[in-house]
C-alpha cells in the first residue's frame, strides 16, 4: 500500500528516529526504502504497516491518515 511519504517521514522524525532506524525497525533495508522512494512508490505490506504503528507508536487516526489518505502517493 502506497503512504502519504511526507507525513510518515515527518512522524519518524518526531518520534526522534532516522529513516535507517525505522526502516531496520520495520522489516526493510534503508536502501531499499530509499529507492522505492526515489521510484515514487513506496509501498508496505501489511505486516510492515502494524510494525510502523507499533514501532511509531500510532494512533488509529494517525495511521488512517499515514496509510489511507487520499494524498498518499
């Protein structure tokens, strides 16, 4: 599933993590978020988006607007 990349990076951000932090948290090697960033499809499955709220700590409401917004791209 394709994320709202701006506001997940911010999030990371706030929870005081870097991007290789999260992405080794989460299942996935910086590089290869990385580069799926770069491509404009980053993308999780669904076990990477429960370990994202769990490692980010969300809220329902966070991860709605994370993974299901409509500016997600």
């Amino acid at each position: 599933m394709t994320v709202d990349v701006k506001l997940l990076e911010s999030t990371i951000g706030e929870k005081g993590m870097t991007i290789e932090e999260f992405s080794k948290a989460i299942g996935i090697n910086p590089s290869t978020y990385y580069r799926k960033k770069e491509k404009g499809c980053l993308t999780f499955s669904v076990g990477q988006m429960h370990s994202t709220v769990e490692v980010l700590n969300l809220t329902p409401a966070q991860a709605v607007a994370v993974f299901l917004n409509e500016n997600s791209h």
